[in-house]
C-alpha cells in the first residue's frame, strides 16, 4: 500500500480537527451566575432582603427620634447647665469618652472572633463559594449589609446625642453635625473592625491592619471553615438565647486557656479555695478581667458622678448602672458555673448559700475598689455627702442581687416567645436599673423617709435572690 493510502498520524488528526465544528469561546458573567445561585438558594426571600433592611432602618430612626432624643436630653437637662457644660468639658470627662469609645471598638473586636459581619447561609457557603469565582463579589452582599447597617447606626447615634445636647441648651447646630460626623465614622471604624477581627478568627498569609482599608482583600481573605464555624456560632447562639439555655452558648464559644496554665490551686478551707479558684479563673481568662474592668470603671464614674455631683441629672445614675452590672457579671464567671452545675454534689463539702457567697467575693471587692478610687476622685474635686456612701452601698447590694438572680434563673417556664424570652432575660438587670435609679432620685431630692423604703426593697432583693440558690439547687436534687 502506497503511503497516500496510510497516512501519517499527524495528518489523520488534522483531518479529525477539520472536519469538527468550531466551538465558540464561552464568557461567563460572574454577576450573573451569582444572581442565578442566589435565586436558587434564596428564592423571593433573597430578593425582598433589601425591603426589609430598610423597613429596620426606618423603624430604628422613629424609634431613635421618639424615644432617643428625649431620653438623651433628659439625660443632660439640669438646673445647673453652665456647672454640667464645665463638667462634661473636663479632661476627666473626655478621658472616659475616650476609654469608652476604646472599650465599644475593643468589644467589635472580640465579637469579631466568634461571630463576624460576612456570614452568608450554610448552602451559599457550601456550593458557591467553592466555585472558580471571585470570593470577593461571591461575599460582597453580606458585607454590604454591615458596612450600610454600622455606618447608619452610627451616624443616627451621633445625631441623637447631638440632637439631645442642642434640645438641652448644651450645644448649638455645630455640635449637632459634629457629633453626627463623629458618630458616622466610629460606624464605619467599628464595622471594618468588626471584619478584620473576623479575617483573624482563622490562620492566613495577610492578617494586617491594611485590611481596614483593602475591603475585597478581606473579602478574599476569609476561608470557607471560617465562615462555615461562624454561621454556626450564629445557630448555636440564637437557639440558646430562644431556649433560655445560655450554658450551651457559653461552652460552644468558650477559648481554649493559654495564660496562668502553670499556676495551680492550693489548698485550704472550701470558702478559700473557691475564691482562689475565681481568681486563678480570672487570672486564665485576661480577656473577662479586663472587659469586666472597662465596664466597672466606666458604670462606677457615671454612678458615682451622678450621687455626689449636685449639677448630674439623676437620670445618669440609671445610665451607669447597667454598664457596672454587666462589669460585675464579667467578674462573676464562678457563679455561673455553680449554676450551670447546681444539683452535683460538692466535692469540698460547702452549702449552695456559701458557695455563691464565695463566688461573689472577688467581684466584689473589685467593685469596691473601683468605686472607692470614684469616691476618692469625688472627694478630691468637692464635697462628698454622707448620703451618697449610703447610696453607693445599696447600688452595691444590688449588683449583688442581681447578678445571683441572673446565674440562677433556671430554665423558662412560659411558651417561647422571643419578647417573652427576652423580657425573662432582662428582669435582673431591670431590677438592679429600677431600683438604683430609685435611689439615686431620693438621694438627690433628699427623701430619705423614701430611701429607708427603698433599702427594704433592696434587701429584700437580695433575699430574694439567696431564696433562689436554694430552690433551683432543692428542685435539681429531687
């Protein structure tokens, strides 16, 4: 056979090739192929987001407008304004405005770990994000949401405090559009904040603070792992929180210790080893200490201002006291592990009264010193009435009260409902606020017949909340 009729391999696949139609080169539109997959994943839900994220907003500004600026400048109205205007101007008053924004971005900082602002759905997740596609447009929506959301909140809270000093005669329009300008940038700070905190929740090459301002990089940055561990952060906590089982929460975001992991507990009588055990606990968990620190510090100013102060509103005694409640309840990590435990055994043999009694020692004492050194600041700059040390105390055995009623409360026993829930979550705190802001209007107004009413009152809280020890331990032992 002649080589015409055999022919070379090359020559046969060129005439293979030829006789194939050509194929047109296919470009995809990634915009497009995203909002495919949305469609699929979300269905008419995805698309009505937006509606709904404005529907929020809406709502938050009336609620900002009616409530917000009335409260705020009942907060700063007063018979002295030229003394407040002074005070609020002084170096002490901006270090604590200070302190307090370091404090809020430090807490976006640590929400950051557990639960960041990009955390789309486990589907998204799971069969988009996988694709040959620019991770950046993939999670771009998510953070849009957040970046819109905190610039807003921000912005809206500037103009609130600003509209409450204007209505108070403390400032004019400039404060207005200061504190608005100033509000919109702490929004935008905290939110980028908040995402380069969650870029940090997992190991990667570029973890700098250049991500604050290289958005997509950030967006690029976050691995599939990490964001399928903070959807599920976001389950775990939202179930708790409408189970009214905070435990759950607790240890599913609970770090592994990595300070004082040499220190040992020595030994000694039950009531003394249980307070060393709270410090050693505080000791491992610098985070706790120093987050309980910043709240006390800035709940004991604000309270202490307001009863030895006469030119302080009494409202501001209402402000303070949540942020030193929640500072106690930081420091009180042991009593809430009695109550996540009530009903065991005790292994070193103490009753359930002494060992909340126990537990409540160290934050405590912290509280104490905190408002001692407010109380020397006090003395130091004034006068300091007799009846504000008889104030402070029962503000004292408040927090008390109210942080054992909190570790105690048990389980709900009402259909959950997410207001019912929420208002059964709030009434320790709403205790120790109601009560305290009680005291603090009778000290300033000199009713002390009233005072003695309300000290019974506060006791009686706090037998309440002994009585509580008791029951939830009785009912888990039966």
């Amino acid at each position: 056979m002649s080589e015409r009729e055999h022919p070379t391999d090359d020559t046969a696949y060129d005439s293979v090739e030829d006789s194939l139609p050509a194929v047109d080169e296919v470009d995809y539109d990634d915009h497009d192929l995203l909002g495919q997959a949305d469609w699929v994943i979300g269905g008419e839900a995805a698309r009505k987001a937006r509606q709904q994220g404005l529907y929020a907003g809406y709502v938050l500004f009336l609620g900002a407008l009616v409530y917000g600026v009335p409260i705020v400048q009942t907060v700063f109205r007063t018979t002295d304004a030229t003394s407040l205007g002074e005070q609020l101007r002084s170096p002490l008053a901006i270090a604590l405005l200070v302190a307090s924004v370091a404090a809020l971005l430090g807490a976006v900082v640590f929400a950051g770990r557990f639960r960041g602002p990009v955390v789309p759905p486990m589907p998204w997740i799971d069969l988009v994000l996988q694709a040959p596609l620019d991770r950046a447009l993939a999670l771009r929506r998510w953070w849009r949401y957040a970046a819109i959301g905190g610039t807003f909140v921000g912005a809206l809270g500037g103009l609130t405090i600003g509209g409450g000093l204007a209505f108070a005669h403390l400032g004019g329009v400039v404060t207005v559009v200061v504190t608005t300008v100033a509000g919109t940038a702490l929004g935008v700070l905290a939110t980028r904040l908040w995402l380069w905190s969650q870029v940090r929740s997992w190991p990667g090459p570029d973890r700098g603070l250049s991500l604050l301002w290289r958005v997509p990089d950030a967006l690029r940055e976050l691995h599939s792992e990490s964001l399928r561990t903070h959807s599920a952060n976001t389950s775990t906590m939202a179930g708790s929180a409408l189970t009214g089982n905070l435990r759950t929460a607790r240890l599913a975001l609970t770090r592994p210790v990595r300070h004082g992991r040499t220190a040992r507990l020595r030994a000694g009588r039950p009531f003394t080893v249980l307070v060393r055990r709270d410090v050693l606990g505080l000791r491992r968990t610098p985070g706790a200490f120093l987050s309980g620190l910043g709240l006390t510090l800035l709940g004991g100013a604000i309270v202490t201002w307001a009863f030895t102060q006469p030119a302080a509103p009494s409202i501001a005694a209402t402000i303070g006291l949540l942020p030193l409640y929640l500072g106690f309840g930081a420091w009180a990590e042991g009593l809430r592990l009695q109550a996540d435990n009530v009903g065991t055994p005790s292994l070193l043999g103490a009753g359930e009264v002494t060992e909340a009694v126990a537990h409540v020692a160290v934050p405590t004492v912290l509280t104490v010193v905190v408002l001692g050194g407010w109380v020397a600041v006090a003395a130091a700059l004034g006068s300091l009435p007799v009846s504000a040390l008889l104030s402070l105390w029962l503000v004292l055995v408040l927090l008390v009260s109210g942080n054992v009623l909190a570790a105690f409360r048990g389980s709900p026993s009402f259909v959950l409902r997410p207001q019912t829930v929420a208002l059964w979550y709030a009434v320790p705190a709403l205790t120790v606020v109601v009560l305290g802001s009680l005291v603090a209007v009778l000290t300033k107004n000199g009713s002390y017949t009233g005072l003695s009413v309300v000290s019974w009152l506060v006791y009686a809280v706090l037998a309440w909340a002994v009585s509580r020890v008791r029951r939830l331990t009785y009912l888990h032992r039966d």
